[in-house]
C-alpha cells in the first residue's frame, strides 16, 4: 500500500552519543536531486537558452530533451543540501562526538527517491523525508570545456515541501541549521524555510545560509535582504552574489564591508582565488589551492562544509576557510559530487593531529 502524500518517513542512523546536548551537528533543509551529469560544448547552453554558471527551473518536458540531445551522463545523488550533508558525514568520518549530519526534503513515490533515501542512509545520514504525489526532483548539469557547471533543473517533489515537513526534532537537536536561495524558488518551500528559521532562533540554534545562485538574489532581492538580516549567523555566498545582494559593485573588501551588516560572519567564495571571510570587523582572506579541474558540481556545497565542520571543531574562521577551500579543491578534482574519492585523513591532516580526527 503506498503511504499517503502526507507522508514523512523518518530514518535515523543509531547514535554512539549518549547524554550528548545535541546528537547532530547540522541540520539541512533543501532540495533532494538525482543529478544527471555530461560534458558538453558552449553551443549547447546556447541551444536551451542557458547563461553558463547558473541554475534555470525547467519542465520536465525540458529536462528530457537535453538528457536526449546530450553526449551522455553519469548519474549521482544531489541537491545542493544533500552535497553539504554528505560532505560533513564524509568530514566526520569515525568521530561521531561532533554528532551526525541530518537532512529533510521532499521526494517521490519512485525509484529515485527510495535511490537517494538509501544513500544518504548508507552514509550515516539521519532523515526526515515528506513523501509527495510528484516525482523526485532531476537536475541536468552541463559541464562546460570550463569545467563550469549550468544546471537544469526540474524540482519535482521538491516544490511540495511545506513548513508541516520540517522537523522540529531535529531543529532542537543540532549544533547549526542550514539551507540555501534555492528554497524561495516556491512558496511552499520558503513558508518551511521561513518556519524553520524562526524555530531554530527560538531554541538558539545559529542559522547558516547560502545564497546559492545570483539569479536568486535578482528574483527576491528586496525580500530576501530584508529577511537575511538579523536571522542569519553565517552566510556563504560568491563575489557576484554577495555584489547584488549588497548593490555594491567595489572591490571584494568594500562588499564584504557592506555585506557585513547581513549577518554575524559573511564568507565570500572566489573560486580558485580561495575565499575571504569577514568576522568580528576582521577580513581574512584564504587562499585557494591549485588543482587540475574536472567538474565544479557541488564545489560550494562542499566548501560551506568544510568550513561548518572547522567551527564544530573549534578551529578560528580562517582555518574553517582553508578547510573548505581545501575539500573544494578536492571535489572539483573529480567527476560528480563524489566523496568516496577523496581520501579524509589526508585532507585534515594539515588542520588537524590523527587523534584529534577521530
């Protein structure tokens, strides 16, 4: 018998941590995506319309068409907050005193769904999944000669996911809250984002936020600016985001100075330049590592959770920074948002002592 749209499937990864204040260390809301990933050339952006870089809302008429004009694709879990979540498991690794990545949103009655439910189950990710009538949400991302991603997306059941489906559990029971631009793209998903918000600074959970896509910020600049301000502890965001959101079209230093009025800390991702963070009326600027380029899918994901995983272990902003430049470095190293091929140890290690990693 197939569970009614109301649905929220819970599943949780049984904890070590007992007695602990909070069991896990981020909570992310989003949108739950199978990503189709193939390579191709600048005339096929052009054909569908697409300014490289972005992500564009398509049919799923749409979304059929360029996985039939493509040269082929590769298949994996995504979702901009579901690449977070992985990444953090990936982070955390054996020590789970740091407490276990959670992650909500809404899927289909479908393969796909039931596909993405057991991965993140397989990676030690606690869920809380709504079951919506829609399928679950695609998302064709073309990789440009660049290695430059432009996304096609189709939400699917994503744009079902109410305030009723987040989970006020796990709200009350991490260390950070997270979710990103890509919610406000329905009302039902910013009514939940919104909801969310509100009862994590009730139970003084800091909130983390990325503005994710500078289409965003034109869509609801006004309202979008006007909400970021006094929520959000931490917000992540690249140079041409934070300019709009800002109206300031300076140097990197005299936007991060205006966007400071935003929120608590305000990181500013530049690509292979690193990134700058702005914290406590002090900038610091990170420095990107050099690596050879393959897929930039998930880069930004990844970076906001190294740098999440930097502050649950303590270390000062600029190394949370390093941290995510570094995991960065690594995923666009690889196709696909893939974490299984990188090595933990070996990226921590310049942070962190091995006792210290768990």
């Amino acid at each position: 018998m197939q569970p009614d749209n109301n649905m929220i499937r819970i599943v949780r990864v049984k904890s070590p941590i007992h007695g602990a204040k909070r069991m896990h260390s981020v909570y992310a809301i989003e949108n739950p995506l199978m990503d189709y990933v193939m390579h191709e050339d600048y005339t096929f952006l052009s054909r569908f319309g697409a300014r490289p870089g972005t992500m564009q809302l398509v049919e799923h008429s749409i979304f059929r068409e360029i996985l039939k004009a493509s040269r082929g694709y590769s298949v994996f879990p995504g979702g901009s907050g579901a690449n977070t979540a992985r990444a953090l498991s990936m982070l955390t690794g054996s020590d789970k005193s740091l407490g276990l990545p959670c992650f909500s949103g809404g899927i289909g009655f479908d393969d796909a769904g039931d596909r993405f439910m057991a991965i993140l189950g397989d990676l030690g990710i606690d869920t809380a999944m709504a079951y919506k009538d829609s399928p679950t949400g695609v998302s064709a991302i073309v990789v440009t000669p660049d290695h430059e991603r432009t996304m096609f997306t189709n939400l699917g059941a994503c744009r079902d996911f109410g305030p009723e489906d987040v989970s006020l559990d796990y709200i009350r029971s991490c260390k950070f809250l997270y979710s990103t631009g890509y919610m406000w793209d329905t009302e039902p998903q910013k009514k939940a984002l919104f909801a969310a918000v509100d009862e994590a600074l009730a139970a003084k959970v800091p909130v983390c936020f990325d503005l994710a896509d500078p289409f965003v910020v034109d869509r609801y600049y006004k309202e979008l600016s006007d909400w970021i301000r006094g929520r959000i502890n931490i917000l992540f965001a690249n140079r041409e985001e934070l300019s709009r959101i800002t109206e300031c079209t300076g140097t990197d230093y005299e936007i991060l100075n205006k966007a400071s009025r935003l929120a608590e800390i305000v990181v500013m991702k530049i690509g292979k330049g690193g990134s700058i963070v702005q914290s406590a009326n002090r900038l610091a600027h990170a420095p990107g590592e050099s690596v050879i380029c393959v897929d930039t899918t998930g880069a930004g994901d990844s970076y906001s959770a190294g740098f999440l995983y930097g502050i649950l272990k303590g270390a000062d902003p600029e190394t949370c920074a390093r941290i995510g430049n570094r995991i960065a470095a690594r995923i666009v190293s690889v196709e696909g948002c893939r974490y299984d091929c990188i090595d933990r140890n070996d990226m921590l290690v310049p942070f962190f002592s091995e006792p210290e990693l768990g």
